[in-house]
C-alpha cells in the first residue's frame, strides 16, 4: 500500500493486522441515511448504484459490516461490492421483516482486501424476488 516504500515485510503485514483489529470504526453514509440499491427480477444483479463517492475515504480502507437499514420484503438478498466496476466482495442475506417494517438484525460481515485512498464504491443487488430496493449503510477502516 502507499504508505509502506518497497517490498513489503513481516513488519508491514503486523502493522496492517494492527490497524484491522484496533482502529477505529467509521461509518458511511454519516449523520445520514442509508444508500438505497434495487435489484433486478428473480436473481438478476440491478444496475450499478455508487456507495461511497470517489475522494470521500481520503485513506487506504476496508469495509467490515453492511448495515441494512431497509428493504422492501421478506427475501433473500445477495449484494455485490465494487471498486468502480471490479468485484471486491459478495454478501448475502434472508430478511424477515418485524411488525413496523424494521430490520432487527445484527450487522453482516462483509470481507475484503485493502482499498487504495479515494476510491469509489458501488454496489449491485440480486434478490429471491421481484425488484426489491434495500437501503444500506456500511462501516470501515481505514490504514
């Protein structure tokens, strides 16, 4: 990464591990509600919807939770991660909604390798159903 000159060593590899484990969790959208992405019919990925905008993470990161704030019906849904059009992680989950169409459940785990400093994020979503929208959020580290 950037901020490490040449081959990287043992030395390097700790401290990302350091970082991983230790640094502070942010969240994206901020102070914000989440991002709304709809799916195509029956298992079909929608279009690209852009998550977090080119230069907003000013550092090199990683996204470790999909928040799921909303979504339009009980399905089974499936969310693709991408640096601008290149796969870089895949999701997916069963939501059932409560009384009052809240989703009650814990944050999903979501891996994937380091992002370089100002990347764009976008996002497409498959789903058991019909087209379904879901509005998402996203927490992340930076390095």
């Amino acid at each position: 990464m950037p901020y490490i000159a040449g081959k990287k060593s043992t030395f390097d590899y700790v401290h990302i591990l350091e970082e991983h484990a230790h640094s502070i969790s942010k969240c994206y959208p901020t102070l914000a509600g989440g991002v709304s992405i709809t799916s195509g019919v029956v298992w079909t990925l929608g279009a690209f919807t852009e998550l977090i905008p080119i230069n907003t993470i000013t550092e090199v990161f990683d996204i470790h939770w999909l928040i799921v704030e909303s979504v339009t019906d009980d399905e089974t849904y499936e969310l693709v991660f991408y640096n601008v059009e290149t796969e870089i992680s895949r999701v997916r989950w069963s939501s059932d909604l409560a009384a009052g169409g809240r989703i009650l459940s814990v944050p999903i785990p979501t891996l994937m390798g380091l992002q370089e400093a100002n990347s764009q994020i976008q996002c497409k979503l498959a789903s058991s159903g019909a087209t379904e929208t879901v509005v998402i959020s996203v927490l992340y580290h930076t390095y």
